[in-house]
C-alpha cells in the first residue's frame, strides 16, 4: 500500500512539474500578447506581429526619401486621426496645417518622419484633404487595424465607464500607451513626438531636438503642463501606491506633489464636488470607506497633445511595467486616466528634474479653423497659451 501510494505521489509530482513546464512555455507566449492589452473575454489579444510588420513595411513604402537606416537620428511624429466627418471642424486641413507648420518650424533642425493613422476607409478622404502634404516625402499615411483597437478586458462595458468621453477618446489613451511606441520602436526612431492634429508649432523650434535630448540626457518633454479634473485620475495614487510597494521603487519627484509629501500622500482625495454624476450609493460607499477630504495627490499632468519621449526609456523594465499594469487593470480606460495621466506618474516616479524638458517653442493647441494657424505663426508676435 506504502509503496503504490509513493509510487502515485511520485507520478503525480512529476505531471505536476510537466504541466508547470507547459503552463510556463505558455505563459510566455502570453507575455507577448499580455503587452498589447486584452479582448472582452479576458483572453490575451491576438499578437499583432504580422500587422506590425504589414504597417511598418507600408510605412517604409512610403517614406521613399529617407532610409529607416538611419531614423535613430530622426524623430517620429504621430498622429491618429479616427474622426474625420465633424460637423464643427474640417480636420484634414487642421492637420494639413499642423504638418505644414511643422515643415517651416521643426524640419529645419530637426530630422522627422511623420505618421498618420486613420481607418482604412478613410484613407482616401484624408490623403484629398492633406493633398501635396500627403505626398511628401517624409510622411506616410497608415491605416489603424482593428488589433490595435480593443479596449482592455478589466474596462468592462460602458456601464463601467466613468464620465462621458467616447469610446474612440479612451481607446486612443490606449493606443498611444500600447500600439504606437511598439511600431515606433520597430521603425528604429529612438524618439517620439505625439501630436494631435490640431497641435501647432507657431516659431521656429532652432533646436535639433533629438541631439538636444542626447546631449542633455533628456528623457520627456512636453509643452503643457495641468491639473486634471479629479474624476479622470480616480484610483491612479492607489495604483502608484501599489506598484510603489510592489516593485520596491523609491519614487523620485511624486511625493512633491502630494499631501503630505511621503507615501502617505499619495491618495486620491475625495471631494464630491468634483466626482461628476456618481450614483448616490457610490458616493455613500466611498465616504464610508472614510477616504481622506484633504491632501493627496494634487493630480498635475502633462497634456498628450504636445509629448515626447525616449524610447529607450520607455521600454526599460520598470517604466514599462507600469504602463502595462495600468492598462491591464482597466483604469485607465475606465476613468480616462489615458496616456497622459500615465505619462505624469512616470515623469513623477521615475525622471529627476533634469531629465525633463519642458518645450519652449511658441505652440498653440486646439484652433478650429486651419487660417487661424497660419495667421498666428505668421504674426509676428504670439500670445502664448498657458
Ligand atoms: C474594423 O473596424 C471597423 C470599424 O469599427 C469596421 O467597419 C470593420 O469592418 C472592421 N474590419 C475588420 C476586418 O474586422
Ligand atoms: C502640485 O505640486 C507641484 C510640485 O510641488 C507644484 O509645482 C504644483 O504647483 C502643484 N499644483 C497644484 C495644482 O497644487
């Protein structure tokens, strides 16, 4: 009996390590998939490794002039355009003049490549709206796949969803933390600019930005720097808070910005006032939770409309594991954190002051008529925007 009852320990001893093989070989895989975020079910997302390889070989198609060879010393800007047809603005000429602004004020000094994604079906559409634009040779326009479009499983349906941004607004938080750096790293640029179509550079830059960045050890900037409202950074301290404990990391700015200045601060404050339309019973909730009224983390982001970064450092482990777990707990669908809700812990956790630049060009965000930014950079004097 002893000996059958060793015997079938033993068995079952050696099936377990054989299955924890397997499951770890599959894990693996999962890894992979894990990075690009997760379908509804909670099943990882199709790799989309074919499709990157689809988008950067198009990519490279159309950037006749310049050889990928050498795009570590060019910057990448990205656009992602997904709703051409507004009734209030025309969008490809905005972004028409957001390119075309660029051309007279970055280009000079520094060496870019522009990438533009849109539907597929609406290609057409907005390579007439760009016209000559579309066609140089630095610019290449890619059509968004729908791998790279799926919100994260733990963001749940819309019911989940706090506040009223589209569906579109919260996927694009996700696709600039996921997709774009990922295709950007693949085109072998080592920085990146996200802009949106209606960002506009209004002087000349002067400054090779990518040499700057090296020279100065620069690792982020961005032009706008804000308050976000308290209900689209809801549960973003309490996540930072856990990654903080977790990953043993001491950050190196973030408790500046908090009340008090130590771990203690790092919460998010409830203020009613500012929750937005929450159900009654979930307010109740949260007070008899008894979460603090006062201090916390005082929310200062920076706007996703003006951002670079280095590549380098946003694939290094402990930045990107970040971005990861924010992603895969929903949160930053859910409640809009996106990227640039993201972006402000990294900077605040990982960067020291002088890794960060803040941009000094004249720059203004968000016209609704194309002329009014060529009228402003051509003006000879301009009101900043603060
Ligand atoms: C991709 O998404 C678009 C927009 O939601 C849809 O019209 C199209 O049919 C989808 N394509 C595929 C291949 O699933
Ligand atoms: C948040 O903290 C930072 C760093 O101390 C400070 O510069 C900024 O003015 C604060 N913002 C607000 C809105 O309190």
């Amino acid at each position: 009996m002893t000996f059958w009852r060793e015997h079938l320990a033993l068995t079952a001893r050696a099936l377990f390590a054989l299955v924890a093989v397997i499951a770890l070989g599959v894990a693996d895989v999962e890894h992979v998939s894990a990075s690009w975020g997760f379908v509804g079910a909670g099943e990882p997302a199709p790799v989309p490794e074919s499709w990157l390889r689809e988008t950067t070989q198009t990519a490279r198609r159309q950037l006749r002039g310049a050889g990928t060879e050498d795009n570590s010393r060019r910057l990448a800007i990205v656009y992602l355009v997904t709703d051409l047809q507004r009734v209030d603005r025309d969008r490809p000429s905005l972004l028409r003049a957001s390119i075309t602004l660029n051309k007279q004020n970055l280009f000079p000094t520094t060496p870019c490549s522009v990438y533009i994604f849109t539907w597929k079906q609406q290609i057409q559409l907005l390579t007439e709206g760009l016209a000559d634009v579309g066609r140089w040779s630095n610019v290449a326009v890619l059509p968004l796949a729908n791998e790279s479009w799926v919100a994260p499983a733990m963001a749940g349906s819309s019911d989940m969803w706090h506040e009223h941004h589209t569906m579109d607004y919260r996927l694009m938080g996700d696709w600039r933390l996921g997709f774009m750096p990922e295709f950007v790293r693949k085109m072998g640029h080592r920085y990146l600019l996200q802009f949106d179509d209606d960002s506009f550079i209004l002087k000349p830059v002067g400054l090779n930005l990518v040499q700057l960045f090296d020279n100065k050890g620069y690792l982020l900037a961005a032009k706008k720097i804000r308050p976000d409202p308290l209900i689209v950074t809801w549960g973003l301290p309490e996540l930072v808070r856990y990654y903080l404990t977790t990953h043993k990391v001491v950050p190196t700015q973030l408790f500046e910005f908090c009340e008090p200045n130590n771990i203690h601060g790092v919460y998010s404050t409830l203020d009613a006032e500012s929750l937005g339309a929450i159900p009654a019973a979930d307010l109740t909730a949260l007070q008899e939770l008894g979460l603090k009224q006062r201090g916390g983390w005082n929310r200062t982001i920076l706007h996703g409309n003006c951002v670079m970064y280095s590549l380098d450092w946003w694939f290094s482990p402990k930045v990107h594991r970040f971005v990861q777990l924010c992603r895969a707990t929903g949160g930053s669908f859910t409640y809009r954190w996106n990227e640039q809700g993201v972006i402000a812990m990294l900077w605040q956790i990982f960067l020291k002051p002088e890794q960060f630049y803040p941009f000094e060009f004249d720059y203004k965000h968000r016209l609704t008529k194309a002329q009014d930014a060529y009228d402003m950079a051509a003006a000879p004097s301009v009101v900043e925007e603060h």
